[in-house]
C-alpha cells in the first residue's frame, strides 16, 4: 500500500493507495466508527460499490446507512445540500462521527461542505470513485457548492479524517471520465514537474487504457505532490497552492458557458483551459509557441478538447471574460492568471488584462 500523509498539524491526515482496497475499507475504518452507525453518502450511478463497500463495513463490524443522491453537476446545490443536512441530522450524527463521501468530485465536495457546517464542523472520509476525484479533489479540503454565479463559489476548507483511494473502482469508469480525470494528471507535471510530464507523454495511453502500475504511479505521484503543496499553504495564503489552479480559470469560463452540465466535464475543461494559458503565454512571450504546441499535441492525442472548437465554445471573448468576472479569485478588481515561462514553470501573474485576454480569446479557432 502506498501512504501518503498530507501534515496539517493536528488536521493531519493519510492517504492510502492500494488496488482492491475498497473490499477492505471496513478495516481502515472501523476505529474511527467508535461504534456508532457511519453514514455512507453516494449516488445512484455507484450502487455496486456502495454493496462492496457495506459489506466490508459489516464484516468489520461496523454499522452504516447509505444515502443516495442524483448523479451529477447538478447535485451541488443548495437544494441538495439541504436535504443532505436534514438526513444527516435525521440519523442522529454527532459531531465525532465520520461520514464517507463515496463516489467523485460532486459527492465529495457536497459531503464534505455538508459537513463542515453540520454541528459546526463534523468528520468526514474520502472514498473517490473518479480518477479526477481520485487525485486532486479528494485531496486539500477544498469543499463547495455551485450557484447561479458560477461554479464552487459557496463552500469551506474542510479537510477529511482519511481518504481511501482503490484504483481498481477505475475499471468500471467510462473512457471520457477517465481522460477528464486525467488533465488533473498531467496538470502536475505542467506546474513544476517536467520529467512527469515526460513520464505522461510516455505513458497515459498505457494508463487509460488500464495498466495498473501506470495507474497506480500516476495516483500516487499525484497525490503526494498535491499534499507538498497544501501542506505549505492549506488555503491559498501564500499563491502556492494557487499553483493548482492551472487551466481552471479559463476552464471554468468554459464549463459556465456550458451550463455546468455534461456538454463539457470539468476534466474537459481544465484541459481547454490548459492548453489556452499555454497558448496566452506563447502570445505574451513568455514560453515558446513549440512548447504551447507540444502541451495541446498531448492533450489532442489522449482525446481531451485543446481549445475553444475542440470544446464546442462558440462564445465571443467579451462573453467569456464575464464568466471570469465570478471567480472566486478576483480580488481589488484583479483576476490572477496560472501562466507558463516553459513546461514545468508555472507562475501566478496578477497583472494579465482582462481586455487582452477578451482579445486573445476572439482569436481563438471555433
């Protein structure tokens, strides 16, 4: 098994890695039910591992009660969120007690801002089912809900107790969810890591395709670099963790202008809004065009969206710049932009023009 710890003082927590470790769930979490019911969150799309996962609770003795929600985007509401608290209070959850979060980044993220305002703040464990989920939004505390405004704009930094990461629960995903996960991957070679992104280019065929050492290498490597980085700066204090947010700022214009919805996975978008920040920084000068092009040449080739036509966005650049204008970054009027002196060299640039930005999107093929 690997372990990865995320060190967060006395919020610390562990990340276990291992194929076929949801048969054994039960295991890992028995000492935290303290023999209280542990209430299983999910949706209707994962009730196979819903069956897995409650028999190895009660084969460890531990009690459950499942909680299944609608699959998709659209679960993160304030609706949802209601009737998600109103069931949890139903069952009697104190505040010790530990809910698990089974299923991908909607149900994490809708668990685990459910729980950091149940009682003031209650336990919650990770059990991602999505490769996305699996190695970025399972891991940091990130929690939220959408709104009208845009995405993820109402939520909390709540860190879970545990999170349990089984790549085999891949097997059973569909090929789009498994490449939308992957731009997450290839996401930390692109920061600071140029020799994973060669590790990438040579073998996200192989993982997509279902080699388990691939995958497993992958999550791991993943994981442990999201946790250097939120152990340095848990809530985006310093701009480090900011570093994450690669492609999202683009990408999130891109999902706004498709309604949130499945037209365009939030995958899909961190891709196009990869590839976009590579291409802006190419036009500003600061990486090369070759470089640009060999970013879009990767995603292209895995079969995930490098720009506005591959993504199906037809809006103009003045439109698209009004989505960005909700994001929970913006601050004294100043959106901050990941760009890109190379691969592998991220940087934080709180001096982009929004204008320039309009103008470099109208470029853009559609």
């Amino acid at each position: 098994m690997n372990s990865v710890p995320v060190a967060l003082g006395d919020r610390s927590y562990d990340i276990r890695i291992e194929a076929g470790l949801l048969v054994r769930a039960g295991e890992a979490l028995a000492p935290l039910a303290r023999n209280r019911t542990m209430p299983v969150v999910t949706d209707a799309n994962l009730l196979p591992h819903l069956a897995t996962l409650q028999t190895s609770l009660t084969a460890a003795g531990v009690a459950s009660e499942a909680i299944v929600l609608p699959p998709g985007e659209s679960t993160k509401n304030w609706a949802q969120l209601e009737a998600l608290t109103d069931r949890l209070l139903e069952l009697g959850v104190e505040r010790n007690d530990h809910i698990i979060a089974l299923g991908g980044g909607v149900i994490g993220d809708l668990v685990g801002f459910a729980t950091s305002v149940l009682k003031r703040g209650c336990n919650f464990v990770q059990i991602p089912t999505t490769l996305l989920a699996q190695v970025d939004s399972s891991v940091g505390g990130k929690t939220a809900i959408n709104s009208r405004a845009g995405k993820n704009l109402i939520g909390a930094f709540h860190q879970p107790a545990l999170v349990l990461i089984d790549p085999q629960v891949l097997d059973t995903l569909p090929p789009r969810e498994l490449r939308a996960g992957y731009a997450e991957i290839v996401k930390y070679g692109l920061i600071d890591d140029f020799a994973f992104f060669e590790w990438c280019e040579a073998n996200a065929a192989a993982l997509l395709a279902g080699d388990p050492h691939a995958r497993e290498h992958a999550i791991a490597h993943s994981v442990a670099a999201k946790a250097r980085i939120v152990g340095e700066d848990e809530r985006e204090t310093t701009g480090k963790r900011a570093l994450l947010n690669l492609g999202h700022t683009f990408g999130h214009a891109l999902e706004a202008e498709t309604g949130f919805s499945d037209k365009l996975l939030h995958g899909e978008g961190v891709a196009a809004g990869t590839a976009l920040a590579f291409a802006y920084s190419a036009r500003r000068g600061l990486c090369s065009g070759q470089e640009a092009e060999r970013v879009a040449a990767h995603l292209r080739a895995i079969g995930l969206p490098d720009g506005l036509a591959a993504a199906g966005i037809t809006a103009t650049g003045a439109r698209l710049v009004e989505h960005m204008l909700h994001d929970k970054k913006m601050a004294a009027g100043t959106l901050p932009f990941l760009l890109a002196r190379g691969i592998g060299q991220t940087f934080l640039d709180k001096t982009v023009d929004l204008a320039d930005v309009e103008a470099f999107l109208d470029e853009q093929p559609r």
